[in-house]
C-alpha cells in the first residue's frame, strides 16, 4: 500500500516537479515529516500542490498530524491548464473547474484529505495585525513545521518570523522556499538569526500592532535558541535553494525530546 502510494507520487514528482522546481524539496519535507512526526504544519503557497501531497503522505504515514495550505489561486489560470494536461482524469463532466476544486480532487485522488485542509485565501505577509488571530484562525494549535513558499524577499522573510514565530511550538522548523540564493534574504537570515540568539529583537517585528504579540515576541526570542541551515541545490534555476531556521528551547539535552542513548 505504502509502496504504491509512494510510487505514484514519483511518479508525478517528475512530471509536476518542474513548475515550481520543488521535487526535491518536497523530498526533504516528506523526509523531515517522516523523522520528526509534527503534529501541526502550515504552507503559504499550496501551487500545483507537489509539497502538500509529501507532506500529507509524510503524515498519513506517522499515523496523525494535519496540514494546511494556503494559496490566493494568483497563477490559477496557469496553474489550471496545467493541471488538466497532467490530470485529465479530473476534469469529468463539468469543463469549468475552479483552481480550488481541482486542488481539493487532486488531494481527494491522492486519499490525503484527512490530512491537508486547502484554504483559497489571500496572505497579506505585510500585515501589521497577527494573521493567525484574524485571517487563519482555523489552525488553532501550535505550529511545528512552517514551509513559506509564496515569497522570499528580505522583508517576506522579516514578516514571516514576526507573523508566525509567536505561534510557532517550543521546536519547530520555518523554512522559507528560494530564500537563501536571494543574496539580499541570504543576509538578511544571517543577521536576523545572529541578533535573535543574542535576544536582539529586530525593530521591524515591533510595528506589530497588538501590545500582547509584541509582548509574546519578546518572552519567545528569549527562550529561543535559533539555527540557520542553507539547504542548497545544484540546480541551475531560481529555485534551488531553502533557507531552514530550526527553533529550539534553551535546552542541553537534543531536541526535539527524542530517546537518547
Ligand atoms: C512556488 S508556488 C508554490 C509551490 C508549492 N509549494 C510546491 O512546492 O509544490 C507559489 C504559490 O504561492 C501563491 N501565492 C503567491 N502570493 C500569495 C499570497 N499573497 N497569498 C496566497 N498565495 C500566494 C501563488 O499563487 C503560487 O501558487
């Protein structure tokens, strides 16, 4: 069963991979989802839906865990055609399928839709009010793997830690796709991190409206210990990289709380 399941989604893999360069990145998710069992992940930019489905098999395998994945259907048009070139099972009767109905038959062919809930929702990075509080208030846990794939400038990547580092559990990953070949993200990582783990909180994350987010910043970045891992590719494309920040709490035992021996 697992074979197959595995097999097949190879097998689209090469065939899918190629729009968002992300086949095998969503190897290394699917490896990670495997290892370290979260309970809870968020994507930004579910695309043509190649690292939802790794992830969502990651945790059908473990046996719990949910997904959520969200995209605004910006390339929907695009994204569409292809879809129906590579899935032409799904079109059926009604030609005019929306991008939500074919993301959510894509997860459904898959038997995936225990695990990933799509959202068609547009994310505002730039936001000064907290997007979890407002507009994703449907995860209400604490966020274990956070895959950014919308975005990847050095301000997406300075909103994406003040937007979701308050909600994120005590270890956790945020990986931000494309962001460490982006020279100006590559430095903007390696200074935020660095001023992080001396409990520096950068001044950007304080024009965050709520008083109590601040607040929660504050408390988590000192109780944080951070690590920054290039995840590079030898791919000649814009795509070929992704920044991983593993967060930890100050501890001195391995983390996550695994066996030791
Ligand atoms: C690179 S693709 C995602 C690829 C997918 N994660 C994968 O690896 O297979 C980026 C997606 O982000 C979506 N997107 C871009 N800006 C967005 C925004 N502000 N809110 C929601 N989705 C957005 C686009 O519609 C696009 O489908």
């Amino acid at each position: 069963m697992r074979t197959n399941e595995m097999k097949e989604l190879l097998d689209l893999t090469g065939s899918i991979g190629k729009v968002y360069g992300s086949e095998n990145t969503s190897l290394f998710l699917y490896s990670l989802i495997k290892r370290q069992k979260p309970n809870c992940i968020v994507e930004l930019g579910t695309g043509m839906g190649l690292s939802s489905l790794w992830m969502g098999l990651g945790q059908k395998e473990n046996g719990h865990g949910e997904l959520y994945t969200i995209d605004n259907g910006q390339e929907a048009n695009l994204l569409t055609e292809d879809i129906e070139k590579i899935f032409p099972q799904l079109k059926g009767e009604d030609p005019e399928k929306s991008y939500e109905q074919y993301m959510n038959l894509i997860f459904e062919s898959y038997s995936l839709t225990n695990q990933i809930n799509f959202m068609k929702k547009d994310i505002n990075l730039a936001s000064q009010h907290m997007l979890m509080d407002h507009e994703l208030q449907m995860v209400d846990k604490s966020i274990d793997v956070l895959f950014a794939d919308t975005s990847y400038g050095p301000y997406d990547a300075l909103n994406i830690m003040r937007q979701f580092l308050p909600y994120m559990s005590e270890y956790s990953s945020i990986l931000i796709d494309s962001a460490s070949t982006h020279l100006p993200t590559y430095l903007t990582l390696e200074k935020m991190i660095d001023d992080l783990n001396r409990s520096k909180i950068p001044q950007h994350f304080l024009s965050i409206k709520d008083p109590k987010a601040r607040w929660n910043l504050f408390q988590l970045v000192s109780q944080r210990t951070f690590k920054l891992v290039h995840l590079n590719e030898k791919e000649k494309r814009k795509q070929n990289s992704t920044a991983w920040i593993i967060i930890e709490p100050n501890e001195y035992i391995p983390q996550p709380d695994v066996a030791t021996h």
